[in-house]
C-alpha cells in the first residue's frame, strides 16, 4: 500500500532558530514549541511534546492508510517538520517536505484576499451586488461581495454541476464554469444562512479580473506571490500546475476514508481548470508557512480592511462532518478556530490545512496526500496545536474527539466533501 511508518524518525526535521515570520526572519529557541509564554522548555517537557506530536502523526497515517503525510509546526520555539510515507505508490519514491501539492480550496483564501485588496484600493465595495460585476447570477441584484466571502451567498455550490463534473478531466474554461453553475437554483435567500459555495468564489475570481485588470493567475503572482517570496505557488494556467519535486495524490477508484490507495489510483494528473479560483492552486509547506502568516495578519491588506474582515464571523459545520466536532467560524476568506486563521482544501488526492495563530506566532499545516480521510486535515491541526499547548484553546473538543474518525462522506462525492 506504500506506507511507510518507519521513516516517521528519520524523515522528522528538530531544528532551532526559525521563528515564523513573512520575511522568514530568525527567531530564538529549540525543538518543538511548547508554551505561549516565551519560557524554555525543559528537556522532559519537550521529550513529551515531541512523543506526542509523533504519535499523533503515526495515528493519522495508520487511520486513514494515506501514501504520505507532511505536517509542519513553526512557532518561536522552534520547528517540527515531518515527511512521512511515499511521493508515489509506483516508484516507491520517498515523500521530502520540498514537494509541491495540490491545495485545493486554500486557494479561497488567495482568491478572497486579492479581493479585500481590491476593496482597499476602492475599486470595490464589500457591499457591492455580485450583479455590479457579472450578469446571470441568480439573485445577482441582492448578493454582495461580502455574503460571497463568508458564503452567506444562498448560492448553490455549483461545482457538483454534472456538466462541470463531467469536464474535470479534460478542463473548463471560467465561461463555461460560470454558465454551468449559473443554472443551479439558490439554497437560500442571500444573507440568511451560511452554506458553503465554490461558486460563489469563482464569482469573486471574476470581480478580481474584472476590478484589478489582469487575469487571476497573474494577480496572485503580482500581488501575493512574489511580495511574500512565494516560490513554488500558483495558479495553472494549463494542465496541474505541479513541478518535480511533486508529491503524487491519491483519489480515484472509490478509496475509502481508511482505505489504502493503489497506483492505479492517482488523481495526480487532473487538469485543475475545473476548480480555477475556490480550488486550483498548487504550493509547498514552506510557501504555505509564509502565506499563513500573511493572510492570518493581514499583511496585505489595508488595517481597516483587514479589521472588516475579521468582524461578525459565521459560525459553520461542513457537510459530511468534515471539520470534526470543534468549533469553526468564518470570516472573509478564511476559517478560524481557537484563535488560529487559515484555510482548509480538499480535492481527489489531497486534503490539507494551514492554520496560523498571532497570538502565538504558531503556524501548524497538515497535508494528506489521499483523499478522502477518516481524520481529516482540521482536526488533525488541532490536535497538533493542542499537543503543543494544551487543550484550553477554544477549540470545542478534546485531543481524543480531534483524532477520532469523525468524517462520513463517500469516497468520490464531491458534494459530501467541503469542496472540490
């Protein structure tokens, strides 16, 4: 099945001196971070931070039976780096933490700020009716930017249109990805509850085109990308988006939640035009780092815009259990929870989560590269962060409830899953 759990040891990276930072600037401390105070840990307290963090490792792996695991830790402390597992069930290749992977709706969280960036510029306005922008749209006249941000749209989720499902392998392009899922009736009346969208964030992908003059793709380089240094993340503009060193994903053929994938089971080459601006984007643990910090402090965004976007959050509960039985609100393009920011992707062979927390200074990212998985990506992150921490968080749950398998969707059903 290709796992490899005896590589946990010798693929874990304890190194000091590597504060999170935007800039990737050095910080103090060694091993893996263990309190919010700034105190030294001693060595029988870091010794048991490092076991559990490794054990909860072990367990997500040997629950879902995923190829590879990467999971990253990095706080003033110090970091923990993990790559677990094999790149590809057909070579047997070693998964490295430098590998690129598909992100999947952690591109909302891109697609998102592009927009707030826009809003600080004035050339749009959150409370703007998406129909300002794009004709067709069902309720058009009544949805603001702001509902398409934190998916109080009322907007179908549109990526489980047949047509569009029936396109993934060979690609769409954003005309025909916006009609297709035009044609899908409201769930709700806009404003009235939340209820998870991907096209209401191909909607957004527009407006930034529209407002800012350049195709998506090569907004995210001008504006995010290359500011922050990131090197490995973007946006396709034709077939994966991946380049070697890439870690191969696993998700065709019906795999269950803690089923082992076959070879014959990679989704690696799906073309990503079908997900375009809620999920196509490929990046590394390390960019996905950098980002976290950015997007979890506004960095990029004027301080009045960023404020904005953090007030009134909306508290949700994905479909399928997919966020585990914590507590999870959302904001304007990103999730939050215990007073860690970020998002959270999920598309045929690979599922992740980036959370990054100010107060702490603590970005913990988690990549499977299988999907779908018992123990998903969220809760795993809070059961690392509560590893690290302690468990009075505001996380909602228990180490145990986190690392419990708690996801019920079916293999293979987009509509089951938080996204495509």
């Amino acid at each position: 099945m290709g796992r490899c759990t005896g590589r946990l040891l010798g693929a874990l990276v304890l190194a000091g001196a590597l504060a999170v930072s935007a800039c990737g600037a050095p910080g103090g401390g060694t091993g893996v971070p263990g309190s919010s105070d700034g105190a030294a840990l001693d060595a029988p307290t870091e010794a048991k931070v490092k076991f559990k963090v490794k054990e909860i490792v072990r367990r997500f792996q040997d629950t879902n039976r995923t190829p590879g695991v990467l999971v990253g830790i990095w706080s003033p402390k110090g970091t923990f780096v993990s790559a677990t597992g094999v790149a590809d069930l057909a070579t047997g290749a070693p998964l490295r933490a430098d590998m690129q992977f598909k992100i999947a709706s952690q591109t909302k969280t891109f697609t998102a700020n592009l927009v707030l960036q826009l809003v600080g510029e004035g050339k749009v306005a959150l409370d703007d009716h998406v129909s300002r922008w794009v004709a067709g749209v069902p309720n058009g006249d009544r949805i603001t930017i702001r509902q398409l941000l934190n998916h109080t749209s009322g907007l179908a989720d549109g990526f489980t249109s047949p047509t569009v499902q029936g396109q993934i392998a060979t690609g769409c392009t954003v005309a025909e990805l916006l009609a297709a899922e035009a044609k899908f009736p409201p769930v709700a009346p806009p404003g009235t509850k939340w209820s998870y969208s991907n096209y209401g964030y191909n909607l957004l992908g527009r407006v930034v085109e529209l407002a800012g003059g350049q195709d998506l793709s090569a907004a995210v380089q001008q504006r995010i990308a290359r500011p922050l240094g990131l090197r490995r993340t973007l946006l396709p503009t034709s077939g994966n988006g991946l380049s070697a060193p890439f870690a191969h994903g696993y998700g065709l053929g019906g795999v269950g939640p803690t089923q082992a994938p076959t070879a014959a089971d990679d989704a690696t080459a799906l073309p990503a035009s079908c997900l375009w601006a809620h999920g196509a984007m490929v990046s590394t643990l390390s960019d996905m780092r950098l980002w976290s910090r950015a997007l979890a402090t506004g960095a990029l965004l004027e301080p009045e815009v960023w404020a904005e976007a953090q007030k009134n959050t909306v508290p949700f509960v994905f479909a399928g259990n997919y966020n585990g039985p914590g507590t999870w609100r959302y904001g304007l393009g990103f999730v939050e929870s215990g007073g860690f920011i970020g998002g959270e992707g999920s598309f045929a062979g690979y599922e992740s989560s980036t959370m990054y927390s100010p107060a702490r200074q603590t970005a913990i990212e988690v990549v499977s590269t299988k999907n779908p998985n018992a123990i998903t990506p969220p809760p795993m992150f809070q059961a690392l962060a509560m590893a690290v921490y302690g468990t009075g968080l505001g996380f909602g749950l228990t180490p145990e409830q986190a690392l419990e398998p708690a996801f019920t969707g079916g293999a293979g059903s987009p509509e089951a899953r938080p996204e495509g």
